[in-house]
C-alpha cells in the first residue's frame, strides 16, 4: 500500500492490531526508555514537585516517593501484560473498551488525552520561564529575565515552542530519538551531578542545614496521619507521571509485543533511583525548614533548583537553568507522542473523525493528530494564562484527577479482560490479577480521595466557584466535555459504540495455551 493511499484509506473498518499507517521497527528498548524518562521529565518535576512534597511530608520524601512508586509500577505490570497481547498505540484506550465497553474506553482515552493536553501547556510554560531566565543570566541583564512575566511576550513565545516541538515530532521517531538523547542524558547528567554535590558538601560541614540521613526517612509508619499520606502520595503519583507514554509507541518499536513492555518496567525503576538521591541529596544540604535556603520555605517551593542550584553548584548553577529548560522542551515534545498516537487510533477506530487518522506521507507519522494535540495545548495556556494564573495553576492541580482516573481504568481492563486466564501460572496470577489489580484499586481509590478533598475552597490556589474548589469544578468539567463530545461522536459516528470497528472482547481458549507457553518463559522485564 503506497504512503497516499494509506493516508486516504480512512473508509474500512478497522479491528485491533490494523495497520494504522506509522513506520515499524524505528524505536528499540535504549530508545523507548530515553523516551520515557523524557516525558517523565525529571528535571522539571523535581524543581517543581519536590519542594511541595518536602513542606507536605518533611524528611519522610524517600518513604513517599516509595509509596507513589508502588501503584505505578504495579500499574506497569498491567500494562506490560495487555500490550504483549494486544500491541497497539491507543493503549488506556483500546483496552479498555476491549475490555469493558466502546463508552468506558472512550473515557479513559479522553483521560489520557486531557491530562497531556494540560501538561503540554504546563511543559511549554515553564520552558520559556527558564529561556527568558537564562537569556537574563547570559547577558546578565534582568530585565531580559523578567520578559517572561510579560503575556503578551510570554504566551506567543510559549505558542512558538509548542510548534517547533510538534515540528519535530511530526518529522517521525528518527528525528524525536535524536533530540531525546542529547537533551536526556543532558538533565540527567546534571541531576546525578546536584545531588552528589549536596551530598558532599552537607557532609562536609559547608551545607545550609546539615541533616544526617537516617533509615526512618524511608518508613511511612513515622507519618503523622493518613490525610498527610494521601497528599504526598498524591504528589508523588503525579511526580511519576508520563512512563506509559513508551506503550503509545508499540507500532512503531522493534518489537510490538516486548519492546515497549520492557521500556515501560526500567523507565519506572530508573526514576524512582534518581528521585530519591536527588530528594536525599536536598534534605541532607538544605534541611525541611521553612526559613532562607530550607526546603520547606514556601518562596523556594514554585522552583526549588531556582533556590538552591547557585548555593550548591556555584557558577556551575548555569547548567541548572540550561537542565531544567532541556527537560522540559524535551518532554513537550515527547509527551506530544502521547496524545497524537491516541487521537491516532480513536480515528483510526472511528471513535472520532476520521480525519485524526491521516498520516504523513514523508514521515508516516499522525499527521492531523500531531497538529491537533499542539493546537489544543496552545489554545489551553492562553485561555487559562489569560483568565489568571490561578486558572493555570487549579488545572495543573486537577491533572491528578486525569492520572488516576485513566491509570484506575487500564489497570483493571488488564484483570478483567484476563479474567479466563488469571490461574493458569504463578505468572499469571501475579502479573494479571494481584499487581495490576492492586495498583489500579489503588488510584481509583486516591482519585475518590482527590476528588473529595479538592471539594474544599482551600484545596490548590484557594480559589472557588460557588463555594466549591476551583480544582474540583475543573477537574469535572474536564470530564464533563469528555462525555459531551462522546455522546457527540455517537451521534455523528456510530460505528465504534456499536463495536464495527473495535469490538469488546475476552481472553479466549486459545490464548490461555498461549498464556502458558509465556509463562514457561519466566517474568519478561
């Protein structure tokens, strides 16, 4: 089939596993897990979400950090185990309604497309704070960094960068690994380079707040109650964030049933090693209190690098600001994977307009899908920088919502839809039923939790509409326009919820067998 007609062949219904056009055998583990860690961002959560999670928690960081780390690793599992039997991008998407439903599905592939949509902007945002930032400390000329301040400055660089991340990504997976690379090893790089600085100098006597690591860091028990548990674990989740942004990439991997899988497992293992050495290297230099350089100090909370790169590294802070603008241009532009792959597959399927299923000729990557996902971000930061930067901020907060309602989902379409198979191996049982089951009880758990605290004005900026949270009205409203373009799509495009083009399916028989022989294999990582 030539690149034209794949691109025009929008009219046949398609089942799981058709070829949606996107070039096969680009991406290998090394590659999927740069990727990964990419959309994770490293570098831009941790300036941004370690210092909350610090004043949430004090010293107990390593012991939350485990605690968020769990679910996403047992949700790991899950989606492990549904990509190996069912490789294809849509992931949250496609298994859900293969397991549940056309409707259920639809919702945890809008899940997945709001939270990136939000996060884009976010991504983006903060990329320009750091240029303008690093401009101002190039030049030394503060004035340049205050540009950033400016929205009438700051929203069309802010557009202009979202374009040149799409750009790259509409250019295909070649040109996406080759910015991904140097742009990864770059941030991670000056993270191991942070915390083994701060390590050394608070052990060394020339440290801010000089505090020994102990054991009891890492034990949740010390935690005062279970509210505070729910609240940095809530951080922590979202801290993790962006890993299954490898399994959008099936179709396009070396191998469509491991690759992506594997990726998936070393990309949370790998943050989580990371994560705790920076949050020890913090703590132990900076301590938890609330005054000047202490970790727990409010005004050091919206960047703690910002704060503590220039006490710590000295002149070598630079590459600080040069780190956490790499990170977040890198993973704007490699979350926008996400989201494109998943509009990808939806029109592909039929459960949105046919059109979001174009690919390129040249590249073979989602053409209209790519386009759209960097619109819809653009347009998101503008309305809500422009409303005020609470706006902003409340919808970052509600993101914690889309993550656990999605993740809740997935995790358990993996036991429901393997539910004729759970017993036949100890494999099985583990990697089918107990950990994806676990770890998506778990988050639709949190996301209940979330929900209802977020009821509460003081919940996020403090902010309220008609006595509700600001976060919760978003976070619901965000769904809210999810089932209203469902229930538009239905009308217009009835195919998919009548199960034409995707249908609801289980494990059969002759998977079981096939169960067993992988079994035999031993845990595929």
């Amino acid at each position: 089939m030539s690149a034209r007609t794949r691109e025009n062949a929008t009219d046949a219904p398609a089942q799981s596993g058709g070829d949606k056009g996107l070039a096969a055998g680009q991406v290998g583990v090394l590659g999927a897990v740069v990727i990964g860690v990419s959309c994770i961002a490293p570098t831009y959560t941790l300036t941004s979400g370690l210092g909350p999670t610090i004043a949430e928690v004090g010293t107990h960081v390593p012991a939350i950090l485990l605690l968020g780390f769990l679910p996403m690793l047992l949700v790991a599992f899950g989606y492990r185990e549904l990509n190996q039997r069912i490789p294809d991008s849509g992931t949250s998407f496609t298994w859900a309604t293969k397991a549940f439903s056309p409707w259920l599905g639809w919702m945890g592939g809008w899940g997945l497309i709001a939270a990136t949509i939000i996060v884009l902007s976010n991504l983006a945002a903060v990329a320009v704070d750091f240029f303008y930032i690093l401009l101002g400390q190039l030049f030394h000329n503060p004035g340049l960094a205050d540009l950033r301040l400016n929205m009438w400055v700051n929203i069309p660089t802010t557009c202009a960068l979202l374009a040149i991340a799409a750009w790259i990504s509409w250019r295909g997976m070649e040109s996406t690994k080759a910015v991904q690379y140097v742009l990864v090893v770059l941030q991670l790089s000056v993270l191991l380079g942070f915390a083994i600085t701060a390590l050394w100098r608070a052990y060394n006597g020339s440290a801010f707040d000089a505090t020994p690591i102990n054991l009891s860091w890492f034990n949740p028990a010390d935690l005062p109650d279970v509210g505070t548990v729910a609240a940095g674990v809530s951080l922590s989740i979202f801290m993790f964030w962006g890993w299954d942004a490898t399994l959008t990439l099936t179709e396009e991997t070396k191998d469509p049933h491991h690759t992506a899988g594997r990726a998936s497992t070393i990309v949370v293992l790998l943050i989580i090693a990371v994560y705790v050495l920076v949050a020890l290297g913090v703590i132990a230099w900076a301590g938890v209190g609330e005054d000047g350089l202490g970790a727990g100090n409010p005004a050091n909370q919206e960047s703690l690098f910002a704060a503590l790169a220039g006490p710590i590294m000295g002149p070598a802070a630079m590459l600080m600001s040069i780190a956490v603008m790499a990170s977040s241009f890198a993973s704007l532009q490699s979350t926008m994977i996400s989201p494109s792959r998943t509009l990808l597959a939806m029109g592909h399927y039929r459960a949105l307009p046919p059109v979001f299923a174009q690919i390129s000729p040249r590249f073979r990557t989602p053409s209209v899908a790519t386009g759209a996902s960097a619109l819809a971000a653009a347009g998101f930061y503008a309305v809500t920088r422009l409303i005020s930067e609470n706006a902003l901020w409340d919808t970052i907060t509600a993101l914690g919502l889309m993550i656990c309602f999605y993740y809740g989902i997935t995790a358990c379409a993996c036991v429901w839809y393997f539910r004729r198979e759970l017993f036949c191996s100890w494999r099985t049982v583990l990697f089918r039923l107990i950990c994806p089951g676990l770890g998506g009880i778990t988050l639709l758990v949190m996301f209940a939790i979330t929900a209802h605290d977020s009821l509460d004005p003081s919940y996020g900026s403090g902010s309220s509409v008609f006595g509700i949270g600001a976060v919760f009205v978003l976070g619901m409203s965000v769904l809210g326009v999810g089932v209203l373009l469902m229930l538009w799509t239905r009308l217009r495009h009835p195919d998919f919820f009548l199960g034409k083009t995707l249908s609801r399916c289980e494990s059969s028989t002759d998977t079981t067998h096939r169960a067993v022989e992988e079994s035999a294999s031993g845990t595929d990582f």
